[in-house]
C-alpha cells in the first residue's frame, strides 16, 4: 500500500483557495500593514471585479498610510510598491473600473510628489470617464477631499462637456455643505460657470440652511436670485425665478409674487 500511496500522491492536489477567501488573505495583510503580500495576492484572483475591488482596498491602505506621514526612506520605498499596481491596473478592461482606479492611482502619486505621473494617471481617467456624471462626481471628490483643489480645478479644465461638468459641480457643492464643509462647497461653487446651475446650487443650499439659520438661508437666496437676473433666457429666467421664490415662501412663511418674478427683468414670450 506504500508505493500506491506514493504513485497517486502527485494527483492528490491541494485545494485551490476561492476568490472571495483570496479577497479575505489581502484584507487581512492590509490590516497588518503587509502591502506587498497584500500586491502578489492579487495573482491569485481572475475576475476582474474582483481584481479592482483588491487593488482598490490596497490603493485605500496606501492613502491611509500616507496620510499618517512617513520618512523620505519610507516614501521612496512606498513609490516603488506602488509601481508594481500599475500592471495590474493596465489589465483592467472596464472603463469605469479603470477610470476610479487611476484617479485613486493619481491621488497617491500627488501625495509622493510624483506629479508628471500623477497627472498622467488624473488626464487619462477624466477621458476615461467622459461625459458620465458620476464618476466626474467621485473622481472631482476623491481630489478634493484630499486638498488637491488645484488639480481638481485641472481635472475640471479637462472635461468637455461645459454643462455637465456644471452638474456635477453643483452635485458636489450640496455633498459637501451637507457634510458641513462649507469652505470647499463654496469654492466649488464658484467653478460653476453656468449662472442657471450656480443659481440652483445655492437654492439647494439654502433649503438645506433653512432649519438652521434662517437668515442665511435667505441671503444665499438673493445672491441666487442676482445670479438669477443675469440670464437672458427668458423662460429659464422665470423657471427659475419661481423655483427660488418658491423656495423663499418655504423659509419665510409668504406667498409668493407671480408679478414680481416676471418683473425681475423681461417676461415670458407669449
């Protein structure tokens, strides 16, 4: 029975781990700080969902540590863990996978000053993205709430689309007023170049401010309003002057004037 045993032992494999336990083996090296285990782990997976949610958790471990500070030592061995991602991250066919990818990729390389490459990775996941709300939405929120205003007002030079990128900023501006960060939602707000949608934004702020300070509230009215009187537009002019004057009987308990918002300039064509 000894040399039987010995005969079949090469067919007796052992069991090959699943992806979801291969997923687990990294979660669990990230939380020990093993990055590079955490790296060739990532060779033990084939679908590539499941790749770009491993090198999003290691891409996620990285920004944590970066963020806790490191030597110059440390970074400079940090810059080259990183590089071994970008093979990985080539791999990737899906575009929206991609494009969140390398905007996490960018946000990392800014943080080790690795700003030729940083920018690279930003432009290519801004074209990536193209015109999907979305993902301009989380590509522009990852930058700036990492204090990389600046090279979100580069990415957003990037995007073609004037009226969507407008969008998306007043999206961004109500996402960070809601968290309270109100110095980042203001500067967002004035990136906006439309005056109809920086309008809208600081209506919807000023519905969010309503049941707190009720006096705010209004003064962001009546700079949306201003804004407001600017458009030449005759009935985007109105829809919007009732939208806000709407808002403003909600905040102060009035009705609201029909004659006075057609009053504010023009009025509707027949």
């Amino acid at each position: 029975m000894g040399k039987l045993d010995e005969f079949f032992k090469p067919l007796r494999r052992e069991r090959e781990k699943s992806e979801i336990e291969v997923l687990e083996d990294i979660e669990g090296y990230l939380s020990s700080g093993d990055v590079l285990s955490a790296i060739d782990a990532i060779n033990g997976l084939e679908k590539e969902a499941n790749v770009y949610l491993a090198l999003r958790m290691v891409l996620g471990a990285i920004r944590k540590r970066l963020n806790a500070g490191l030597s110059p030592e440390e970074a400079k061995n940090l810059q080259a863990t990183v590089k071994e991602l970008i093979p990985f991250i080539n791999g990737i066919f899906n575009s929206r996978f991609k494009a969140l990818l390398l905007a996490d990729l960018a946000i990392v390389l800014y943080s080790l000053d690795d700003e030729l490459n940083a920018d690279i990775a930003l432009r290519t996941a801004i074209n990536l993205a193209g015109g999907e709300g979305d993902l301009l939405r989380d590509i522009l929120r990852g930058l700036i709430h990492s204090g990389l205003l600046n090279k979100a007002g580069y990415a957003m030079k990037m995007v073609r689309e004037g009226r969507k990128l407008d969008v998306v900023l007043s999206e961004l501006a109500e996402m960070f007023y809601r968290e309270g960060d109100v110095e980042r939602a203001t500067a967002i707000i004035k990136h906006i170049s439309s005056p109809f949608h920086r309008a809208m934004a600081l209506a919807n702020i000023a519905e969010l401010e309503a049941s707190r300070d009720r006096k705010k509230a209004l003064e962001l009215l009546d700079a949306a309003m201003k804004l407001a009187e600017g458009i030449d537009d005759d009935e985007t002019r109105v829809e919007l002057g009732m939208k806000l004057y709407s808002i403003r009987q909600e905040v102060e308990g009035s009705g609201f004037s029909l004659r006075k918002i057609l009053a504010r300039k023009g009025a509707p064509p027949d």
